[in-house]
C-alpha cells in the first residue's frame, strides 16, 4: 500500500512539472527553483503535510519535498530556540540531502567522464 | 518520376507527422514523467521502509533516505545511464532528489578540464546554487515571518 501511494503522489508531482515543461517555458532549472520554494510555502503553511502523511516518499523525495523539509525544519527550531531557529532549522532539517549531494556529486565528477552524446 | 515521387510523399508524412506530433508527444512526455517520477518515489519508499525495518526512528529516517537517493542519482549520471532516462522521462527524473544530484553531476563532470576549482567546484552549483538560494532563503523567510507571530500569540 505504502509502494502504490508512494507511485501515485510521487508520479503526480513530476506529472505537474512535465505540463509545466511542455505547456510554459520554463527550464528545468527553474522548475527546480520553484518545486522547492513552492515546498518550503507549502509546508509553511500546513498543506504539505498531509500529502506527506498519506503519500511518504511519494512526497519527501520529490524537490517540494525537500522545501517541505527547510520549512518544517525552521519552524521547530523557531520554536525550541527563537529567531536564531530561522537561520539553523532548515539546512539542519536538509543537512544529509545538501552533504550528500555536495560529497558524492563532487566524488562522481571526478571519477567518471561525460559519455559520448548519441 | 518514381524518385520525386517518393520524396513528395516523404515530405507529406513528415508534414502530417509534425502537425499530428505536439499534442501525443505531449500525452506520452505526461505518462512517462508519470511513471518514471512515480517508480524513483517507489524507489525511495522501499528504501525508507528498509531503514525503518532496522529500527531507525521515524523523524531520521528521512536523512537516509535522502542521502542513498542522491548517491543513486550521482552514481547514475556518472555512469551514463540517468541522462538517458532523462531524454524518455522529461520532468519524471528531474523532479525528484535524484534530478537534483544529477544537476550537480552533469555539469561538474562535463566542464572537469576547465580544473577542480573552476571547473568541478564551480560548475557543481550551476542549478544547485540557485535551488539552495532560494530554497533556503525562502525557508529564513519563513522562519521570521513564524517568530514574528508567534510574538503577538
């Protein structure tokens, strides 16, 4: 149950990014951009939670997931230590995604070469 | 005669093609973002489920998750293999975490010769930059507008 959930709310994210693709010009790039920040407002305010509960990994692994996880990440530690939190809580809540990518991103680039474009 | 003809009639496939090809083209892009996007999630479900089974607690398991996922992308687009899936898939493998490692890799690999400075350190960050600043900042954003509240509660 959690494998089709996972499929169906995971799909449909990339779904919205595929028709914003095709229907607009924005780059991959930019869908990027906003997937994230358009997680991190909803997160902020409260509407991307419930897609995480009943969709998981589904939700989490898709960008807005990640901007879901900055907002949820400031906000308790707004609450546990202050304004300070603002500046903490998010790259604390994303630490291991932004390390990982940072570390083995760099370790790839210098073990393999571009392939030849076919 | 029989040449001309036959270009003539390649020329009016080629036409009836182009004019037929935006809106399939279009339903196919949408399917295959579907299911690739959905099987990367599926993916990543069996890897949460796998480190929740070993006894991880629920609030860490999402490091897990997102540091094999970007391992995946990386090692993917090292070998080649995750740039194809891009040119069937489209928006389904660049949404997902596994597209942001691939954003990383791609470029740091493809401007290696430019140096490790210039080259790999810099270019990693061609698309990455940009989603941490303004994932990031929007995050700050709201962690003041949150403190800010929460003062007049």
């Amino acid at each position: 149950m959690d494998y089709l959930r996972a499929f169906i709310v995971g799909g449909t994210i990339c779904l919205i990014g595929q028709i914003l693709m095709d229907k607009t010009n924005l780059t991959p790039a930019r869908i990027l951009v906003s997937f994230v920040t358009a997680g991190v407002i909803l997160g902020a305010i409260g509407i991307y939670e419930p897609i995480v509960e009943y969709g998981k990994a589904g939700a989490t692994v898709p960008l807005p997931g990640f901007g879901y996880s900055l907002a949820k990440g400031t906000i308790k530690e707004v609450e546990k230590y202050g304004l300070i939190g603002a500046f903490t809580g998010g790259i604390k809540a994303t630490s291991a995604g932004i390390a990982a990518a940072i570390f083995f991103g760099y370790l790839m680039a210098i073990i393999f070469n571009p392939k030849a474009k076919s | 005669m029989e040449h001309t003809n036959e270009e003539r009639l390649k020329k009016e496939f080629q036409d009836m093609v182009k004019k037929s090809a935006p809106s399939s083209n279009f339903l196919k892009d949408c399917l295959a973002a579907f299911v690739v996007g959905g099987f990367i999630c599926v993916i990543g479900q069996f890897v949460m489920n796998f480190f929740i089974g070993l006894g991880i607690p629920k609030e860490d398991v999402g490091y897990y998750v997102a540091t094999i996922m970007v391992f995946l992308g990386a090692f993917l687009t090292g070998l080649g293999v995750y740039d194809n899936i891009g040119k069937f898939a489209g928006a389904g493998s660049i949404v997902p975490i596994t597209g942001f490692s691939n954003s990383i890799v791609a470029p740091a690999m493809e401007f290696k010769r430019e140096g490790f400075v210039f080259g790999v350190g810099a270019k990693m960050f061609v698309i990455a930059g940009p989603v941490l600043v303004y994932g990031i900042s929007s995050s700050v954003i709201v962690g003041i507008i949150y403190y800010i509240i929460n003062l007049f509660k």
